[in-house]
C-alpha cells in the first residue's frame, strides 16, 4: 500500500469538478484516506512548489495557486503515485493521453486541474506538508 498527495488547483474548483475528479480516482479502486479545503497563503504555496523556485514559471504558478480555493487529499492504494500521474496525464493538456483528468479539463501547462507527488520522497514531504498523522484515515 502507497500514498501520494493530490491537489485539485484553483481551476478544478472554479469549474466545479471537485465531484468528478474524487469520482475518477474512487472509479479506479484509490481510496481517499485526508481531504482537506484550503486557501493556500503566498507562503504555503512557494514552500510547496520549492523545487520550482528557480524555474521562470515560478511566479505565475504561486499566483495561480493561491488564487482560489484548493483541495488537497492523501490517496491510498497500490501503486498509487504512479497510478495516479498516469490518471492525472501529462502536464500539457495538449499532450495528455485521451480519458485523463488534464486531457478532459484542463486549458493549459499551468491551469491543469490537479497536482500529484512524481515519487515516495516527493509524497512523503507533500503529505506531511499538509497533514499530520491523525488526520490521515
Ligand atoms: P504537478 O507537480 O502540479 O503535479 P507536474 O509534475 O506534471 O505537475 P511540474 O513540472 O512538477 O509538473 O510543474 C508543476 C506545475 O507547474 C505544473 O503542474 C504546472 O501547473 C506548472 N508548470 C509546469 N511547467 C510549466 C510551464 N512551462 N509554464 C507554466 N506553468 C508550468
Ligand atoms: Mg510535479
């Protein structure tokens, strides 16, 4: 069993696909052990996104994230983290695989619907980024 960390961005929100995209990872036997709905400040955004600091997109992708409401969630399950960037497709919409959340929601490299840890390092300091223990279920 794994767990990874998974974001619905301010987009996914705004387009009321909080349901649908629980629903995707749900319909693919991934249980949600956290959820939590947040507004992230400018500074819980930046200490998330880090190791993006130095790359130009930085700037915009801090606004972007702190621009609305954001729900974040522990996803469970086998091979979760991979399972999941695989459900999440590409991070160009442009380039996603058909049937994915980016490929059918998201307009662009930045506004692309959901975030999810790329390995067990990167999970492990985006759960506890998040979450303490006794919120995980
Ligand atoms: P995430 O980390 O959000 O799950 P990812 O792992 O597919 O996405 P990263 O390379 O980690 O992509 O980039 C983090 C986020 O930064 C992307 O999801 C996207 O919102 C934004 N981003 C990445 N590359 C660009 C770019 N070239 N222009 C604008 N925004 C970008
Ligand atoms: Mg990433």
């Amino acid at each position: 069993m794994e767990r990874t960390l998974s974001i619905i961005k301010p987009d996914g929100v705004q387009k009321s696909l909080v349901g649908q995209v629980i629903s995707v990872f749900e319909n693919a036997g991934i249980r949600i052990a956290a959820l939590k709905m947040r507004r992230l400040s400018r500074s819980e955004a930046e200490g998330f996104y880090y190791v993006h600091k130095d790359r130009p997109f930085f700037g915009e992708l801090v606004e972007f994230m702190i621009s609305g409401a954001v729900v974040i969630m522990v996803l469970e399950g086998q091979n979760v983290i991979s399972r999941n960037r695989e459900i999440m497709g590409a991070t160009d919409p442009k380039e996603a695989a058909p049937g994915t959340i980016r490929a059918r929601w998201a307009d662009t490299k930045q506004n692309n619907i959901v975030h999810g840890s790329d390995s067990p390092e990167t999970a492990k300091f985006e759960i506890g980024y998040f979450f303490s223990s006794i919120e995980i279920c």
